[in-house]
C-alpha cells in the first residue's frame, strides 16, 4: 500500500532565484573597478598599495574572526572583497596604512562579525569604519594631497572650499560662488576626478559607469540613488537661488555619488519595499543637505546613511504593504445612547 503524499511546510521564500551572495558581491566588484582603476591613475600607485591593504586585511580578519567564533568561514562569498574595496575608497591616499588595517578590523569584525555576519550588520561596515577613523585620526583623515603628488601640500576639496564662503545660515541669501571660482576645480577635473579627495569619490564619471552595470545587471534598483541625489539637488538648489553651477559642485564635489549608488542601497541596511527605499533616500538627502549647508563639517554622507540605516527597521515597518487578502477591520460607530451611557458611568 502506497503511503499518501506529505506536505512539507517551510518557512518562506519558496521560489529559489539564480542570484547568490557570491554572484552579487562579484557584480558589485566588477561595478567598483572603473572608480579604483580611475583613482590609481589619478592618485598613483599608492592608491593601489591603499586598496591592496584595505581588502587583504578585511579578508584576514573576516577569516580570522569566524574561526575565533568557531564558525564556518564566509571569505568565499567575496563580502569582505567588497568592504574592503568600499573603505579604501573612503579614504585619502596619503592615509598611514596600519589606520587602514585599524578601518578594517572596525568594519569585519566589530561591525560585522560581532552581529552575525554578512545580512546580520545594523549598519554599513565601510561607512561605519571611516567614521571611526574621522572621529580617530582626523589630521590624517583630512589630509588630501594632490593628485599623483603624495608628498605635495595638501589643499582643500571642493566642498570645503565651497563651505568657506557659503551663507547657508540664511538660505534666502545668495550664496557667493563666485568668490570660490578661483580656488575651485574646473567642470572638466571635477567629472575625471582630476582634483583633491577620497579615493574613489573624484571620478564620476567611473562611478556612474559601475552604477549603470549594478542597475543593468538588477543588483540595485534606481530607487535609493535617484531620491537621495534628487532631494540634496533640491536643497542645493533652494540654498543657492536656483544656482545650477553651485549645485553640480555640490552633486560631484564629495562622495555623494559614491554614498548613493554604492553604499546606501546595501540590500542589509536599506529598506526592502519601494515606499521604504524612497523614505530612506529622502532622508539621507536631507541630513546630507543640513550637515552640509548648517555643519561644521563640509561633507555629511556618511553620516547621514549610517543614521538612516539606524532607522531603517522603523522606515520598514511604517511602509509594510498590506498583507494580500488582509482586510482592515472597520471600527464600529457608537450611537449617542451608548456614549451618553459610557459617559454617565465614567
């Protein structure tokens, strides 16, 4: 007698699609080298000792740090390739690279590992760690020498230079760019990277190419990026009387592209539905924007993901769509009898 066939009840997903976490961090990897080809040839081969340093030492510790926990080793998902990569291009070329091995060991392990892992981090390791290194060793954070001149003076990024002379405490005055014209680059350095900044945020142009592959490609959707960058050119915008020059030094002058299609879209820390994924873009917009225009500080990516990331499970659950089938109970009006009764027994 034939047993009768059994349902087998698991949890969800169901469906199991071709992508995998090796196949997206190598996509991701792919989109990244047109911005780290761009930045050795733009900073010199010390921008290649720096990415060297970054992803070997995210790669040891991730392997040390699982077999300290006793857990299987995950450097063959290519995850930690990535970071490293991320944080590398999140710092000046002139950095000491022991503080590259101490960026590393806070991204891997302090804020990955120690939650369990790739998916398992509340935050983006890569952003978090340059934080740590900002708040650290701010003299070396902040010391951007000129292009293939590791040993030049350094001199002021564009944004800094645009902060010097910005009248953002009023947003009804004009902001004087022009006073800056001279001390900042030209359209032409500012699009090739031909200027003074972190790693890989100088060329746009290397960062839009791997950014059209990953939304080619489907690893990211244009969600994020699009309202991110569209709401600091709003803010931009309004800071500057319709200033349209002032804005696309805003837009390319620090790493806000960079930030947007690379790091605020980590499938981990950024919300999974569309009205989530345009609440965290708004959201990183306008903390970019205030830090940038109200702040000390000329640059306010990083801060404004990592702060985001932190809201992310509350973004997620203000705009979980309705359950298919759910119908939302309606609430039954009271007549006046039961009121006046409910409040003569108060």
């Amino acid at each position: 007698m034939n047993e009768p066939a059994k349902l087998t009840v698991s949890a969800s997903p169901h469906v199991k699609g071709p992508a995998t976490v090796t196949g997206i961090m190598f996509d991701v990897i792919i989109a990244l080298c047109p911005a780290a080809i761009a930045s050795v040839a733009i900073f010199g081969l010390r921008a290649a000792l720096v990415l060297a340093v970054c992803v070997v030492s995210c790669v040891a510790f991730e392997y040390l740090s699982r077999k300290v926990m006793k857990k299987s080793s995950t450097i063959g998902d290519l995850s930690a390739v990535v970071t490293g990569v991320l944080l590398a291009f999140n710092l000046p070329v002139s950095m000491p690279l022991w503080m590259c091995v101490v960026g590393s060991f806070v991204a891997i392990v302090i804020v990955k590992q120690l939650f369990g892992g790739v998916g398992q981090n509340f935050a983006n390791p890569a952003i978090t760690a340059r934080i740590v290194l900002l708040v650290s060793f701010a003299s070396a954070m902040t010391n951007f020498p000129m292009p293939k001149s590791v040993d030049a003076v350094a001199s002021a990024t564009p944004l800094a230079t645009l902060a010097g002379f910005d009248r953002a405490a009023d947003l009804t005055g004009q902001i004087d760019l022009y006073r800056a014209a001279d001390k900042l680059p030209s359209f032409f350095q500012m699009i090739f990277g031909v200027r003074q900044g972190c790693l890989g945020e100088t060329c746009a142009v290397a960062l839009l190419i791997g950014a059209a592959y990953l939304i080619v490609r489907g690893v990211i959707k244009i969600t994020i990026p699009f309202t991110y960058i569209g709401t600091v050119a709003v803010f931009m915008l309004i800071a500057s009387r319709g200033d349209l020059t002032y804005t696309a030094y805003e837009l390319m002058g620090g790493g806000l592209i960079l930030g947007a299609f690379f790091m605020a879209t980590d499938y981990t820390t950024s919300p999974v539905n569309t009205k989530g994924k345009i609440v965290f873009g708004i959201g990183c917009g306008v903390l970019t924007s205030v830090i940038r225009l109200y702040g000390s500080l000329p640059e306010g990516v990083s801060y404004s993901i990592l702060l985001m990331n932190i809201a992310c499970p509350l973004i997620e659950k203000a705009t979980a769509p309705t359950y298919f089938g759910f119908v939302k109970k309606k609430k039954e009006k009271k007549s006046k009898e039961e009121k006046a009764e409910g409040g003569a027994t108060a």
